[in-house]
C-alpha cells in the first residue's frame, strides 16, 4: 500500500452543555451548572496539554456539541488560548463554532468574531413556529431570522443554518417554504438533516408507542431532491450528501477532513480521533470524562485498528457521499489492485440509471445518487 502524505489534521473540541435536550437529540449533551462547566473547562485545558505528542499540525478547529455559543466567550478564550499554547496550529486555521439561535445577541456576535471565528452553524432546525414546537426548540422562527441576520452583520465568512427534513405530515410546500427562506435570508450555507428516530429518546419513547413515524421514504427522496432542484437553481452546490454551500469558498473546510481520510483529533466528551488507520473515541458522559481525566487516567473508552479493507470501504462510502466521488485509479495505488476492487457491471448498471456519473476513473454520485448513498457502495463493491 502507498502511504499518502500526512495533510494538516483537524481539531474538533466537543462542548457537551445545552439549556435543554431537544426530543430527538441523541448526541453527549447535558444540562449542568457552573460547577460542572468549570471542572470541564479544567479537564479540557488537561487533555488538550496532553495531546500534543501526537505530532499533528491543524488548519481547522470546530466547536460543536452540545451548545458551544452557550459558554461565554472568556470561557471559549480560554480554550482557544490552551490550544494556541499546547498544540500547532496553521496561521490560516479556521475556527467553526456551532450557534444557537437563543444565545445571539450583536455583543455575542462580535465577541465571537473578536475571537476569530469566521464559520458560524447556527441551529435553526425550521423557520415554522409550529415545527419548532414539535422538536422542542425553545427559539421562535422570528428569532432564527433575526439571528441569521445578526450573525451576518457581524461579518462572519461563512454563516451556516441547520434544518431537519423528513417531518411526519411535511409536504413539499412545506420544505419549499424553508428552502425559500434560507435563499432570502443571505446566508451561505445550508446542513440539511432527515429527522431519523433514536431508541433511549422522547421521539423514540414515542415511536415504540405507535405515536410517531416519519415521513414515508418516498417522501423522504421527494424533499431531497427537492432540496438539490431549488437550491441547484439559484446557484449553490450540494457538495455532500446533507451540505450544501453557495460557492465553493463556503464549503465546510473541516468537515472535508471527515471525508476523506485527513486525519483529525476529537477533544472532550465522546469526541472521536482518526490517525492514519487508528480510531479511538473518548467516555461518552461528561461525568466520566471529566472523573478520568482528573483522576490521571485516560478519557478514551474505545478504540480500533482499521485493516486495509476497511479503510477501502471507508474510503468508497465517504467518498459516495460527496460530488467529488471517488477517484479508482488513486484508490488502487493507495490499497492494490487486491482490495480496490469494484464490481464494474454494478457501476454501468448505476451509471445507466442515473445514479453515479463516471467519467473515466472518477465516479461521483448524482442527487438522485446522494439520496441513497448508503446503498451505492455495497452496490459497486463486489
């Protein structure tokens, strides 16, 4: 196998704090006071100083969660100054912080920008008060709108908002009106999530009792290829299967990592890592990472070696996900002929029914594609 050159990694920082836990949410989050956002902030500044001997250079760090924008920004200060201090960051490295529209405000907006970040992901999830009810968010559409605004005013690079599709009922006059907003609203970028339902929450306690589905699969593929039409009309791209961005400056440039292999280290609670073929993720609970750390013993719960077939796989599927595709010819001089094989009368037969654009050696997936991403790789691997 030939080792491609190591390209800058991305940081990823998990800030596990939110106000409430939304009824379909089933990320690390947790509702907890100062006390416990202190000793976090303690455990972090430790296991951030022990993370340099991993020998990584980063040209993007990402807050996500959880709420990031609900520590202050001394707090985000503070964490941004022990990553300077302990790990090496690029002088152009993007700084990513996940928004929600609640914590808002033109004094937020520009102490974060004060603070450099220049990609903002504001969590918008409908622009209809009566969607927002439904998936229990405690902004109004009013206030989305005014938020969107404010952040652009505050003259952030890119301003992202997040949207959930897949609603049960939701018609395509429904998506169409959400899409519509976001275009009139100016805003650069667009993550767009089909609402999937998990065991363990309210949404899936509600499930197991008959009282909630979601909208059938051909529904499903209608709002997605909805989403392509509209948005593809007025000029932006959906780059990947749930990204979407109104020029190619506006793509998530640490998402890519994600993508395609470029490694990345995921700090804080649940927060995975990727380095070379080695993944590891850290205690999903706030209470134990933070117990592990402060008793000196690792945060890490889990961790895998990838095989070279395993990384092949990895490698199609991601790489299915995004209108770039996939390159074969780099991916056999990556892995050999041996494990990068593809079943070529799979790829025809998908070609044929419009489902994967080949051209030569490169094959990328068309919208009609990206909606069932999942089944293109098992569909073109033998």
């Amino acid at each position: 196998m030939i080792i491609r050159e190591v390209k800058p990694a991305g940081l990823y920082i998990h800030v596990p704090f939110c106000s409430s836990v939304c009824p379909y949410c089933d990320f690390a989050v947790t509702i907890a006071g100062a006390d416990r956002r202190s000793a976090y902030l303690d455990a972090l500044d430790r296991e951030v100083a022990g993370s340099a001997d991993h020998g990584l250079r980063f040209d993007t760090v990402y807050f996500g969660g959880g709420t990031p924008s609900s520590l202050a920004p001394d707090q985000l200060a503070r964490i941004l100054a022990t990553i300077n201090a302990r790990l090496d960051l690029a002088p152009d490295a993007t700084r990513h912080i996940e928004i929600n529209p609640d914590d808002v405000s033109r004094a937020a907006a520009a102490a974060w920008r004060e603070l450099d970040f220049t990609f903002a992901s504001l969590g918008v999830q409908s622009f209809s008060d009566e969607v927002l009810g439904f998936l229990g968010r405690r902004h109004g559409a009013a206030d989305a709108r005014r938020a969107a605004g404010t952040l652009l005013e505050a003259g952030f690079t890119t301003v992202s908002v997040d949207l959930i599709f897949g609603l049960p009922g939701q018609t395509a006059d429904d998506w169409r009106r959400q899409l519509e907003t976001v275009l009139e609203l100016g805003v650069h970028h667009l993550s767009c999530y089909q609402l999937t339902i998990h065991d363990g929450t309210v949404f899936g306690r509600r499930h197991a009792l008959g009282e909630l589905r979601e909208l059938d699969e051909d529904g499903q593929a209608d709002l997605y290829l909805m989403t392509h039409e509209i948005l593809g009309g007025a000029g932006w791209e959906g780059y990947e299967v749930s990204n979407f961005a109104a020029g190619a400056d506006h793509r998530s440039r640490h998402n890519r990592k994600y993508w395609d292999h470029t490694p990345y280290l995921g700090l804080g609670p649940s927060a995975h890592s990727f380095v070379g073929r080695r993944r590891w993720w850290n205690q999903r609970k706030s209470r134990l990472w933070t117990a592990a750390i402060e008793e000196d013993r690792s945060p890490i719960e889990g961790r895998e070696t990838l095989s070279d077939a395993e990384l092949f796989f990895e490698a199609v599927m991601l790489g299915l996900r995004t209108a770039d595709g996939i390159d074969r010819d780099a991916l056999q001089r990556r892995f050999g002929d041996e494990v990068a094989a593809f079943d070529e009368p799979a790829v025809e037969r998908l070609a044929e029914s419009g489902h994967l654009l080949v051209d030569g050696a490169r094959i990328r997936p068309s919208s009609k594609g990206m909606a069932v991403a999942e089944g293109l790789v098992r569909t073109v691997l033998p």
